[in-house]
C-alpha cells in the first residue's frame, strides 16, 4: 500500500511541476524530444539549450519585431 501511495504522489507532483512550468511560460524539452522522435524519426533534435532559446524567440517575437503575448 505505502509504494502504491508513494507512487500516486509522485505522478501528482510530476503533474504539478509540468504545469506550474507551463503557466509561467517554460517549454516542456522532455514532450518535445518524445513528440521528434515518434513523429520524424531520424531527423536532428534541438539540445535544451537550442530549445530554450526557440522557444523565448518564438515567444517574445525575436527577429520579427512585434512581441507576441498579451501583456
């Protein structure tokens, strides 16, 4: 029973980190690693690094002038 616990707490807090990570705007690298490797099997994956910085540019509208969020 107590593994059993120990397990439901763990995929609760797994569920809380990923959302507290995606309400203040951090991409999830793991779900996008998982989605290229399914999806287009053989073709190159970003490193976090590489990532993490799409994803602010895409985000914050780099090159492209216009910030692209509400506030």
């Amino acid at each position: 029973m107590q593994k059993a616990e120990t397990s439901l707490l763990r995929v609760a807090r797994s569920a809380f980190a990923k959302t507290a990570r995606l309400m203040i705007g951090v991409p999830d690298y793991e779900a996008y690693v998982a989605h290229r490797r399914q999806a287009h099997p053989g073709e190159p994956v970003m490193t976090y690094e590489e990532f993490f910085r799409e994803r602010q540019a895409s985000r914050y509208g780099e090159n492209g002038g216009k910030i692209s969020r509400c506030c």
